[in-house]
C-alpha cells in the first residue's frame, strides 16, 4: 500500500512557494519583484537548513542574536562568501564590535546609547554594515525601537550628527492588530527621511507589506517550518 500522509515540503519547495507569492503581491501592488529582497530568517534553525536553502538560491539570511549568528555563519561562509546577514534582534552595546565584524545589515538601531556605541567603533575603521533604525510603531511597551514620535529626531542624530549609514526603517507591528496602518505609517515616515528601505512583513503578513512598499521581507517560518515555541 502507498502511504497516503502528507509529506512536509522541503526547504526548497517553501522557499518556492514564499518566491511566489512575493511576484503576486509585487504585481498586484504595480511593483517589481526584483525590488523586493526576501530576508530568510533562519533564527532556531540548524547550519544544515541554511545550507539547503542557500542551494535552493537563496542569499540572505537574518538572525536575531550575536551569538547564534557567530556560532553558525563563519563556517557557512567559508564555502558561501556571497552570503549577506541581517541582525534582525536586540543589539546590545557590548556587542557592537562583534556585530559589526559579523553583519552585513543592522536592523535593529533603537536608541541613542547603541547609535552612539555604533559610531565610536566606526570611527576605528573596519567594516560599515547598511543600518536601519527600528521603529515602535505599535508603542509596545515589551518590544524594541524607538517611539513614533522620537524616529524624525533619532534618525537625525543617528544619520546627520553620529554618521551613521542609516539606509532605511525597520519595524514589527503589534501581533493582534491589523498590521496595514503600521506598514503605511513606516512608509511614510520613510519618505519624509528620504531613506530607500523598509523591512516590514513577516511570514503572515508580508503581502500586506509589500503592498505598502516594503523592500525588505523577512520571512522565518514560511521558509524553515515552526519554530520551537521558546525561541520565537
Ligand atoms: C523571527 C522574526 C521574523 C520572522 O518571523 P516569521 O513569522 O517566522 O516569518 C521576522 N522579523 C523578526 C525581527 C524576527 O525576530
């Protein structure tokens, strides 16, 4: 007898599927989708998933702390040196030189303290990863990124006093709300810095976001499967 129970897709076939669905929304929102960079956040999942996905074509790749990053990427890039990482998580000051040897884009600039680290170890020299500042769209209290109506000023201090290469906006909107208000909300305020990118849009809600522009989607679960609920 055949087996009739599903099989679970493989990393490939996802990523297809998350490929797909990219070019749909990017074309119902008159966009291309080549101005769409798909961020596969690999955060909990083993160097073996990674690497099937980077078979599978993809390049970029997003974690959400320091040290898993540096515990799983420099031996994948050993073999893969056109990997590009994105910190996607929480940077703490004590772990700017780390992250900026280790990441291609900070996602993650939030505060004044952590601006100011950033650029006192760029004046060193080294490497200059691209650099978002996160915004609290939702006004979280648990969540990180600066509040709605501090970003125009921080991302002054950051870009015009502290030079930091601030490339665009990055933002989670609040888990049980209707994410499009956020999305357009970032966008404008984006517009009104002349800052290029957005990262908004998750696996459940990246449509959306592309619909409001986003450049950046960063997609964990619809790539690599559940998450162990402790690390989400
Ligand atoms: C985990 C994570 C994602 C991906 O979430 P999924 O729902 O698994 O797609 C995106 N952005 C950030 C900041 C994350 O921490």
């Amino acid at each position: 007898m055949p087996d009739s129970r599903p099989v679970a897709p493989s990393i490939a076939q996802r990523l297809e599927t998350v490929r797909a669905r990219i070019a749909t929304a990017a074309a119902d929102a008159d966009r291309v989708a080549e101005s769409i960079a798909l961020v596969a956040v690999s955060k909990t999942n083993a160097v073996e998933s990674i690497a099937e996905a980077y078979a599978a074509g993809q390049r970029v790749f997003g974690e959400n702390r320091v040290q898993e990053a540096a515990a799983k990427f420099p031996a994948l890039r050993a073999d893969r040196p056109d990997i590009t990482l994105h910190l996607l998580g929480p940077l703490q000051t004590n772990k700017v030189r780390q992250a900026l040897a280790l990441f291609d884009v900070i996602e993650t600039v939030d505060r004044e303290k952590l601006a100011r680290a950033l650029a006192q170890e760029l004046s060193r020299g080294g490497p200059k990863p691209d650099m978002l500042v996160q915004v609290n769209v939702g006004r979280e209290p648990q969540k990180a990124g600066v509040a709605p109506e501090q970003a125009d000023a921080f991302i002054a201090l950051c870009r015009d006093e502290l030079g930091l290469p601030v490339r665009g906006l990055m933002c989670i909107p609040p888990a049980d709300a209707e994410p499009a208000p956020y999305f357009a909300f970032l966008a404008e305020l984006a517009r009104r810095n002349g800052l290029p990118w957005l990262s908004m849009g998750m696996s459940g809600d990246f449509e959306i976001a592309i619909q409001q522009g986003a450049t950046h989607v960063r997609v964990g679960t619809a790539i690599f499967g559940d998450r162990p609920p402790i690390s989400q």
